[in-house]
C-alpha cells in the first residue's frame, strides 16, 4: 500500500476507539464534578441542583437594593436543611420537580436549560409558565415557588425590607436539636 492510499479501519477498532473515546470524556466530565465547588456544604442537592435552586431564586427574589438576596437568607442551605430531615419519597419528588424545571424551557421553545437562560429570559419563562395549559408544569414552576419563598421570608434578614417586626413575644431564635443536628453534619456550628 503507497503513503498516499486511505486505509480502512476494521469496524471493530472502530467501536473500540469510540468507546474509549467516550469513556474518557465520561471520566472526564466526572472529574470535573468532583473538583471543588464555591457553594457551601449541602447534605441534599448536587451541584446541578443547587445550580437550579439558585437560578430559580436569583429570578423571583427581589433584587432591588436594601432587600436580602438568596444568599443573604441562606436559602439554597435552608432547603437542604429541611430535605434532609423529610422523608425520602418527598425530598426525591422535589429533585425530580428541579430536573423537570431544568429542562421545561426546551419544550417550551426556549433552546437552552433553565439554568443557561439569562436571569431575564428566566424571568419572562416562568411567568409564562402561569398561562401553561400543562397542570404539571405549572405544578412544577409554582410549588417550588412557595417553598423558596417560605426559605426567603422565614429567614430574619428579610423580616425589615417586608415591614415584619418578627415574632410578637420577641424571644430570641433557640435552634431546635434537628438544627444543631444538620449543622454539626456539614461542620458548621450556630
């Protein structure tokens, strides 16, 4: 055979290539997984699911200046905290809702995952999610809605730009043993 003629692969190199190929890239990708996150020790959510809880509450939470963020109430680690002491089937039928919300933007005509739509585009699908024909879907958007509200507005640090002077008697926060609980699990104390 001359330098110049094309050799054919045996069809059987040919898969064992492909799938070395892709099994490097799917050692790959998990690597990546496992580097180091920026986000705080979660007992409940993945990096994927902690990306959606924060994207969903960056799009509804108010960003006006003098009001808490999400990270000022601590939600995405309030969330986790109260996962973690539910019972499995709940806290799986909520991350099954945050794979949903993740992908409903494609069906929907948007051509990117909740999580890569700009903080407007995000906005503008979830209001249009009000006006879905699908029960599911708007289940989805508006269930996870109330919960990352009720994290937002439990939480102290929101109770001023509301006008709620906090609870009547106006005894101080005495955590419960589940909460001493969870934060001794991710290391962290009061």
């Amino acid at each position: 055979m001359s330098a110049g003629e094309n050799r054919r692969i045996p069809r059987r190199r040919l898969i064992q290539y492909g799938l070395l190929g892709g099994g490097a890239l799917f050692v790959l990708g998990g690597i990546t997984r496992l580097a180091p996150s920026n986000q705080k020790r979660l007992l409940v959510f993945n990096d994927w699911e902690a990306d959606v809880v924060n994207a969903y509450a960056r799009a509804i939470l108010p960003a006006e200046a003098g009001q808490p963020d999400a990270e000022d109430t601590n939600v995405l680690q309030r969330l986790d905290e109260e996962l973690y002491f539910v019972d499995a089937s709940i806290r799986d039928d909520f991350k099954q809702a945050l794979l949903a919300l993740e992908f409903l933007p494609l069906g929907s005509g948007y051509f990117s995952r909740f999580t890569r739509l700009s903080e407007a585009r995000r906005l503008r699908f979830l209001q249009s999610m009000s006006a879905t024909k699908s029960d599911v879907s708007r289940q989805v958007v508006f269930n996870i809605r109330m919960v990352l509200y009720l994290m937002h507005y439990g939480h102290s640090a929101s109770w001023n730009a509301i006008g709620y002077d906090g609870p009547f008697g106006g005894f101080p926060e005495k955590p419960s043993p589940m909460r001493l609980y969870y934060q001794k699990q991710i290391g962290t104390s009061g």
